[in-house]
C-alpha cells in the first residue's frame, strides 16, 4: 500500500509533540499507519469510531477532562460532522483539531471520492475554520503545532489536511 | 399501565447520587429538569448536537478514570447516534453509567413519535451492541434500585426508564451555555489538577 509510512510518522510525531493525548479515528486508506502508531502507542488513548461526528463529543469530553485530542477524519467524515461541529464545537467553544485526508482533489483516481474533494475548503471557509496544507513533510511539525496553539487560544476547530503529495508515495 | 414514570421525579429522586459524578445531559426537557432540581458546576447541558452527549461521556470517562460521569440522554438523541453504542460498548468504560429517558417522543417539537413508540427496544440494541448490563424501567422505584445498582456496580451500564411524555413549560433557562461549558470545566480542572 503507497502509503507513506515516514510522513504518517512525521504526522504522528507532531501530534505527539504538541501534547495530544487522545486521538479519534475512522479508518480510511491515508490514515491506516497513523492509526497503527496511535494503537501501538501506550501513552495514546485511541478511540476507534463508528461515525466521525462522535469524534466531536469525544473530543469535547476529553477537553473538559483538562487532555489534548486530535479527530482523524477523511474529509468525507468532515462533510459527516458538520452538525456536531457548528452545535457543539463552534457554539460552546470547543478547541478541535481536524486532521482530514483531503481525497477527491488532483489526483484523486477513485471517482467517488471527487464530489467531497471539491466541497471541502469552501465548506471549511463557509464555517470559519482556519486550515493548512500538509504537503511538505519538512513544514509538518510547525504547521500542526500551529493549528493546536490556534485551536487552543480561539476555543474553535482548526484544520490540517493531509495532501496526496504528503500522504502517497507512487 | 397505570400512571406513568415522570422524567423529573427520577432526576430528583438520585439529584443528591450526582453530587460527586460529572454529569452531562441532552438538551430540551432533560436539561430543563436538571436544572429545576438543582443545577451543580458538575453538570453539563448539551443543549444542541443531539446524539453527542453518549460521545462526550465517553470521552471524559476514557480520560478520567477514577471519576464517576453519569450521561442523561433521550430516546430521540440516542437514536440519532446509535452507532454510539457500539463505541462505548467497544471501549466499555466502567466508570459511565448511561440512562436513557425514553418518552417515545420528540416532546420540545410538539411530541411526534420516535421509533421506541413503534417498538424499537434501547435497552436491548444496547445489548446487542455489547452492552450487556442494560435493562429497562418503568417504575420510580425500579429506577432507583437500577441507578444505584449501576452507580455501585464497576461495569459500563445502561437504564432505559420509559418516562410520560410530558415536561416544562419552557426549555430556556437562566443559565447560559458559555457560562456553563467553563464552570463545568473549571469544576474538572479543581478537582483533578487536570
């Protein structure tokens, strides 16, 4: 599987360094070797979901328990979210920090994945929410530290997507 | 049947058993209840995102463990995240004790029928997700025994009290959202240092 194992781990260890202690997670094809690490990760509490918008009142739950978590989603899982997002996340002011596989943009081979590929940013920017590109795994670290430090100080979602360039190797 | 179980008299009948648990709660006559019994800084009204509040007491007894959460949630609320049960039986925790008030109804939108009125049983789709100590109630005083048998009890367990479809008279109240999301968290943050 061309998924890059040394970016996932790039990926993983930014989480690591910036103090998540929780990870939320749907499989999808990008995210299998992160969810591997978060598995094999003692220190890790991994909550494996049904529906991405769990990962919402998980998260919450974990922020008033005073813990850092991360939702990994594909970017499908956001679009299946959103309500959890705008009444729970945004209206009490919850810090959440989306890492979404962004499928269906250039690229993308499976036809499926396309119509969600082209609604994602503009339904990120409709809802307000800041959000990177992770595309350069020498930008990763910093870029996601920055969308936790922003996530924590607005009390809001923020938004790394994890790019075909940073996640496939072919 | 003979007069149904009020939702309010099962919240005022275990208020003084919440008082060292976190507690959260759906929105709409759950929250409103709560509140009329007594509002504490350990109790969290999820006054939207129905379906969540089962996910965020996951959540807080995953990353607490040695604190009690009890979740307040409604026939219509679980069923619009049923999957949830398979993630809480999956991660189990033993320290959440998940009472579902079951009126049957969407009540705050003028009491349209849910599916329990047509026979969907909770208790036992939570069984049938993994949740094996779930049981259903229909009596004040089988509510009772089974709340403080699952609050003794070390196991995840889940009550459905079938309730009257009745409830306040209105369903805002004096206490902001905001202002209850910090205290709620403020009131963690004191008692464990997190």
């Amino acid at each position: 599987m061309p998924v890059s194992l040394p970016n996932s781990r790039i990926v993983y260890d930014a989480l690591k360094k910036c103090g998540i202690g929780l990870v939320s997670a749907l499989p999808e094809t990008w995210l299998v070797h992160l969810i591997r690490m978060a598995e094999d990760d003692p220190e890790m509490i991994l909550v494996r979901l049904a529906k991405e918008e769990e990962a919402v009142g998980i998260s919450a739950g974990a922020h008033f328990a005073g813990t850092k978590s991360a939702m990994l989603m594909q970017n499908h899982g956001f679009l299946a979210s959103i309500n959890g997002i705008v009444s729970f996340g945004q209206l009490y002011r919850i810090p959440l920090l989306m890492v979404i596989s962004y499928r269906g943009h250039f690229g993308e081979r499976d036809p499926w994945q396309t119509q969600g590929g082209s609604a994602t940013e503009p339904l990120l920017r409709a809802l307000g929410i800041s959000y990177a590109f992770l595309d350069d795994p020498s930008t990763v670290e910093k870029r996601i530290a920055a969308a936790q430090t922003l996530a924590a100080s607005s009390l809001h979602p923020a938004a790394v997507l994890l790019t075909r360039d940073l996640m496939w190797e072919e | 049947m003979g007069v149904m179980m009020q939702r309010v008299d099962c919240l005022r009948s275990i208020h003084d058993r919440l008082e060292d648990c976190l507690v959260v709660t759906i929105m709409g006559a759950v929250a409103a209840e709560l509140q009329s019994v007594g509002h504490r800084s350990n109790f969290f009204y999820l006054q939207h995102a129905m379906g969540l509040a089962s996910s965020t007491g996951l959540g807080l007894a995953l990353c607490l463990p040695e604190q009690r959460i009890v979740v307040f949630d409604g026939d219509g609320s679980i069923l619009m995240n049923l999957g949830g049960f398979t993630t809480l039986a999956r991660y189990h925790p033993k320290n959440l004790v998940h009472v579902i008030f079951d009126n049957e109804s969407l009540l705050s939108v003028g009491g349209f029928p849910t599916a329990t009125a047509t026979g969907s049983d909770l208790a036992a789709l939570a069984r049938a997700a993994g949740i094996a100590k779930a049981q259903t109630v229909h009596t004040l005083e089988g509510f009772k025994t089974a709340f403080d048998e699952a609050m003794a009890g070390n196991e995840l367990s889940c009550i459905v009290a079938k309730v009257d479809a009745t409830g306040p008279k209105g369903y805002v109240t004096e206490l902001s959202l905001l202002e209850n999301r910090f205290q709620f968290r403020r009131h963690i943050q004191k008692i464990t240092g997190k």
